[in-house]
C-alpha cells in the first residue's frame, strides 16, 4: 500500500492537490492525507511538500507507525547535498566548493546545498568574480534558511538563454525530470510562468542526458528530480538534484503527473 501525504498550505497549489486527490480515487491500493497519524502498516509514504524542515523526525514518526517513506533520510541527504551527488555525477554536472578561498578568478555563482536565492539572482547568486563571491556569501550566511545548509560555490557557464526574468535571472533551455529509481516518472519545461511560449517536450538530447544522469543517481535514492540544462556551447548539463517528495512540477500537468506517478508506485 502507498499513501501520499500532501497538507493543504499556502505554498501547495490547489490545482495540484485536486490532482492528487482525482488521481488516488482509481487506485484502490493507494490513499492520500494531510496527516502523518493516517499512515498505517506496511505504508509506503511520500510525503509531498510534507517532510522538510524535520525529515529525520518524519522518518522516525512514519516508522512508529508501521510504514517507511519512499526516500530513507540517507537517501534524502545524498539529493539534496550537491557537494555529495557531484562527486558521483563527475563531468555530468558542476564543480561543488565549500571554500572560496583559493579560487581561481572567474564568474560563480553562490547557493546552499540544497536551495538558492535564484530570483535574487544580482545580488544573492551571481558573481562576476571573486570578490562577489566573497560578498555574496557573507550576505547568504545572514540568511538563516540559506545558512544552516551550508554554502557551496559553483562555477558559472553560460547557458543556451531564453528570456530574462526578474534582477537579471536568466531563463535558460532547461528541463525538470522526476525519476523513481531510473524509470522517468514525468518531465517538463523547467521555467514555469516566465516564458510567454514555453516549450513543451524536451529535445531527445536532454531526456537520454537526464536519463543517463538517473541511472548514476538511481543507487543512492529511490525518488528524485533531475534538472538538466542545454550550455550556450551546445552540451548537456545536470544542474541539480532534489528529492522528488519536496521539488515542485515546474510544467508538468499536475493530473498526469500524479497519474504516472500513482501507477509507477503500484507495479
């Protein structure tokens, strides 16, 4: 049996919960609930937009309770720390520093492991050189949420550039992949609502680089989101990973995104 988890709160989007909610109503073996008390023996449980701040105390309520969530809190740390997953991706994606002391000159951006300040994108994350870098950081580290990840310094490359959003952002070629292990749940266009026409399907390119990049992934964590983008040079590039519990759909359709991943949960 599986049970998703998902509460109603501001940052849930209601489309997405009515999703769900249509969703489960076909499968008798699956249920959805806002609360951790609804998990029974034997649950697997994903918990969407369900298990952050306090995953290991989740983890530790669900098994009380009889059940396991989908992604253990190992499993959650590895996707959820670039400076763990870069090590195993190589080539595939960005370098991780956790000291910008002896960098080399060059343009950076700066970020937790796990989240950035991306709509704050001159003054929270990119730098021009390495004197930003330093500034940058000393005013991430002011941020609490931000902080208490810890900071990791990435190098910048130029990606293939669609748009501009707001304080420069850059809307780049860039796609959002949700993996249950190495089997493609459901992908889209990453840049939800900044595009007048936003792509629809991925070019082929990109879904064998996301698909390749799983595969690597898959032995570390069962459920996860691969984000690839397309450099200004014309290669492919993972630019990050997160747990698929926490990582929003971007543009993927919320109804067959819950409808793929219902019947992958229950094969």
């Amino acid at each position: 049996n599986c049970l998703i988890l998902m509460r109603k709160a501001a940052w849930v989007d209601e489309e997405e919960f009515t999703a769900l909610s249509s969703a489960v109503k076909c499968h008798s073996n699956v249920r959805t609930s806002e609360f951790r008390s609804s998990v029974k023996e034997d649950d697997m449980v994903v918990g969407r937009y369900s298990v952050l701040p306090y995953y290991d105390e989740i983890e530790r309520e669900v098994k009380n309770l009889g059940g396991h969530l989908i992604n253990s809190l190992t499993q959650h740390k590895f996707v959820a720390d670039v400076t763990r997953y870069a090590e195993i991706l190589g080539d595939m994606t960005l370098s991780a520093y956790t000291s910008w002391m002896n960098l080399p000159e060059g343009k950076y951006v700066v970020k937790g492991k796990t989240n950035s300040k991306k709509f704050q994108w001159n003054k929270m994350m990119f730098c021009e050189n390495l004197e930003e870098v330093k500034s940058t950081a000393n005013r991430l580290l002011d941020d609490t949420f931000i902080a208490d990840q810890g900071l990791v310094v990435r190098p910048y490359v130029e990606l293939d550039r669609l748009g501009e959003g707001i304080n420069g952002l850059p809307v780049s070629n860039e796609w959002r992949f949700f993996f249950l292990g190495d089997h493609l749940i459901d992908c889209g266009f990453f840049w939800a609502g900044m595009l007048d026409d936003e792509p629809v399907v991925p070019p082929v390119e990109a879904m064998q680089f996301a698909g390749r990049v799983a595969r690597k992934v898959a032995p570390f964590c069962n459920f996860f989101v691969v984000d690839v983008a397309k450099t200004a040079s014309g290669e492919w590039v993972c630019i990050e990973l997160n747990d698929g519990q926490m990582s929003g759909l971007s543009c993927i359709p919320p109804e067959r995104f819950y409808e793929n991943l219902i019947c992958s949960l229950v094969v």
